[in-house]
C-alpha cells in the first residue's frame, strides 16, 4: 500500500540521466521510482517536472550558539579566534544561550528549507559542562521525525590547555555523545601530537567519531592534516574521521594539494567546508578527481560568532560553489553531492538516496537543472521526510 505518491518529479542521483518519474513511498521508504507508476495512494502531489533532490546535509552546524528565532544582537565578536571564543562564552548567560528553544526554532528553518540531517558541534567546557547537549537534544526531540541531530562534543574553548575539559568530553561520550570534537591542535592548543592522542584515544575507548576543527593555514596546517591521517590509518578508522574548515587546504601548492587529497582518499579521512569568511575553501573538483569525501556545512548562525546565516543550505552549497569558482554543470554538481551524498557519507547513514529501498528523505524544487537549483536557490516547494510531509513552499508543516 502505498502511502505517498509524488507524480511527475525528476529525481536527482549523481551521474545518472535526470528523468521524469513518480515517486511511491511506503513505510518511510522508496517503494517504487518510474514513469507513469500504476498506483494509487491516499495522498498524491503532482510536482509538475520539478527536480527532487535527497534531504540536505548539514555537516557542520552550531546549534548550542545559535539566537535564531531572538532579537537582533549586534556582533561583539571582534576578529581575532581568542577574543570570539571569550566573548561567545562571557556572553552566553546574559544572553540565555545555549537555549533549547533557539536550536529549535533554527532546526524549524533548516528543515523548511529540505534538510534532513544535522551535524553540530557542542561547546564543551567546565562553565557550560553540558549544558548544551541537553539543551539541543530537547530541540532535536521536539523536531523528531522531521530532522535527524549528531552531536559533537567540542572543545571550543580548547583541550589540553583548559584544565577539566578532557574528563568533560569523556562524560559527553559516555552520555552518548557519538562524536568528538577538536580545536586547532597546533594553533590553539600548541602540542598538536598531544591533542589528537587524546582525541583518538577517547574515540576508540568510546567508539566515537572524530570532527576537528582546522582553521590552521599553511603548512602547519598541512602538516597536521598529515597527523590525523597517520592516526586515522594506524587505528583503522576509515570513514570515521574527518577535518572541519581545513583552511590550509584551498592555499597550498598544487602539487602538495594533490598529495594531501589523495593521502585523505587513501585514509578515509573526510573534509568538511562552510566557506566561512575570506578563508580558501576545501577545493571541491580535486576532492572529487581524488575520491577524498567532502562535506558541507552552514557552521555558526545568527550567533556569538557571526551576525550571518540563515540555516537554508542550498545557499550554502551556492556559496561553496561560487567560492570555488565551480561553472559548467558537472562543476556545480560536485557541490550539490557534497552538500548531499557526501554528507551523508560522512555521517555514516544507511539508506540514503533516491533509489528504491531508501529513506524517504527528500525535497523538490522548480529548476530545469540541478545546477541552476544551485545558482537560483529556489523556494523548496516541497520537503518530504521519512515519507511525510513536513514543509510546503518553504513552510514548516506543524
Ligand atoms: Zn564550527
């Protein structure tokens, strides 16, 4: 029995001709994917050729920041890591954040807007504690069914130099926390061997995940992406690791990008970009010749950190692709692979897609391809998730 039928649609899977074709969910699931399906279902939604897309990934997102939703607060942050980080945490109580209801209210847009699924990082330090994972997983509670929340547990504020911070995180995981966070190993906390035998250490004893944020440039950066890799091989970790911002990346040399790409492929170990700032972003085409997963994410909204964001991320993946000059259609593709099936990778979810037997996680929108959905950033017109309905023409369905 076939619970929602979408006529006429031109689902998207990269690399494969883009077709028009009904959709039949069932159960949650893809039922059925062809021209003209002899069914019949009790709620059916004509979308008059529109393209369908897998539900967004958002990889890399803070919703424990996040004042989405509150009143206009002009950014303090000022433009050095050390004075944002300060004034993100001296802010947080008189600004009543981390707050279940802004995460909410921010997860409400990302779902109107066709994602699926959420990656965020969590503060993780001895004033918060964890604070925030309570508050967000009561956000991502209200929102079950419609978006599905990973946690990081983070060390935004640092992690060898911040006394109580690892046993903090080691309470986060143990609290089933999926994935753990770092911050700059080099940069930050100045001893990045020290950082990262932690980071995998916990990992392992915990079966975690592991999400470091990177915004080391240069070399060094470099270098450190090397660290993670040796660590990610030598603990057979594959797939579980990945490197959030890689600013380095985008300005190495071609030669040494090529290596580093093909060393990541090799290793299993992802990147992650939010073309954030005047920072290069991760180059999406060398990722892709390469094999290297990439992913993207919407990082900080209307938060602490940045004035900016609106949780849509299609524009984000725009903004990537802009950003990395991406121009013919298979070009912009990558982009919209990376903000789909290459988050999905990264996150390490089964049942993916729109081939039949997957997740009924998807949305459509009006463009005659893929890659001016990409330019264009059309109203979603649609949001489907796990087979129900849950946006209409940008409006979350309560
Ligand atoms: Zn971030």
């Amino acid at each position: 029995m076939t619970d929602l039928l979408l006529r006429n649609g031109r689902p998207w899977t990269p690399g494969l001709p883009l077709d028009l074709a009904d959709i039949a969910i069932t159960d949650g699931r893809i039922a059925a994917v062809g021209p003209d399906l002899d069914l019949e279902a009790p709620q059916v939604i004509d979308l008059e050729g529109a393209i369908v897309l897998p539900g967004l990934v958002d990889a890399h997102c803070h919703l424990d920041k996040t004042m989405f939703g509150g009143p206009w607060t002009p950014n303090t942050g000022g433009r050095t890591l050390e004075g944002r980080i300060r004034n993100g945490e001296g802010r947080r109580a008189e600004l009543g954040i981390p707050s279940a209801d802004y995460a909410a209210n921010l997860l409400r847009a990302m779902v109107a807007a066709g994602t699926s699924f959420v990656r965020s990082h969590i503060d993780i330090d001895p004033e918060v504690g964890l604070g925030g994972v309570a508050a967000v997983r009561e956000a991502a509670a209200r929102l079950a069914g419609r978006v599905d929340v990973e946690l990081v547990a983070f060390p935004q504020g640092g992690l060898l130099t911040r006394p109580g911070v690892p046993a903090l995180l080691e309470a986060a995981l143990a609290d089933g926390v999926g994935t753990v966070g770092g911050l700059d190993p080099a940069g930050f906390d100045r001893d990045p061997a020290g950082q990262l035998d932690l980071l995998f250490d916990l990992a392992e004893r915990h079966g975690a995940k592991i999400d470091v944020h990177l915004h080391d440039q240069g070399l060094l950066g470099a270098w450190e992406y090397e660290l993670i890799i040796e660590r990610t091989k030598a603990l057979g970790m594959a797939g579980r690791v990945a490197i959030s911002h890689a600013y380095a990346m985008g300005g190495l040399e071609p030669d040494h990008q090529r290596r580093i790409a093909e060393a990541l492929a090799d290793a299993g170990v992802a990147m992650i970009t939010c073309a954030v700032g005047g920072a290069p972003v991760v180059p999406v085409r060398l990722m892709a010749e390469t094999g290297a997963r990439l992913a993207i994410g919407n990082d900080g909204i209307r938060d602490l950190w940045t004035p900016y964001g609106d949780g849509d991320m299609l524009r984000r993946i725009n903004q990537v692709s802009f950003r990395d000059r991406l121009m013919s259609d298979p070009e912009i593709e990558l982009a919209l692979a990376a903000g789909t099936h290459g988050g999905a990778a990264v996150l390490g979810l089964d049942g993916y897609g729109l081939a039949v037997g997957c997740n009924a996680d998807l949305f459509a929108v009006t463009a005659s391809a893929p890659a001016e959905a990409v330019v264009s950033v059309p109203p979603r017109r649609l949001v489907v998730k796990r087979g129900a309905v849950v946006a209409h023409d940008g409006v979350f369905t309560d």
